[in-house]
C-alpha cells in the first residue's frame, strides 16, 4: 500500500529564492510514486511569502520534504 493517498494532505516547507523567507503550505495529494518518493498534488492554500505560487498548482515534492501528514 501506497505511504499517501489520493485526498490526503502533505505539508512542506517552500523557500522564496530571492527573500530567503520561508513558508508551509498544504499539498493535497492527486497520486504518489513510493517507487522514485515523490508525491504529486496541488497547492491547497493561498501563498503569502512565495508570491511565484499560487493556489491549486500542481507540484511534485519529495517524500523527504513531507513535514507532516493528514489523511481526513
């Protein structure tokens, strides 16, 4: 069984490149590849340091960079 789920919610730190300042923002998980650890999903809040981002795109993060996990 796959470590995440369709519908489930990853948080992970984003670093704004140019400011240095960093922010957690919430993924919801479209699908997982345990294979390569890499979740894929969307963007499910509105970035307020990481102004290049915006709700709902689709990202690909490392299951090394998953802070936390919440399966409603």
């Amino acid at each position: 069984m796959t470590k995440y789920r369709r519908g489930d919610h990853v948080k992970v730190e984003f670093a704004d490149e140019c400011s240095g300042q960093r922010e957690w923002m919430w993924v919801e998980v479209e699908y997982a590849d345990d294979e390569q650890q890499l979740v894929f999903g969307k963007l499910d809040n509105e970035p307020i340091v990481n102004t290049d981002l915006n709700l709902g795109r689709e990202l690909a993060v490392t299951f090394s960079s998953v802070l936390d996990h919440r399966r409603f």
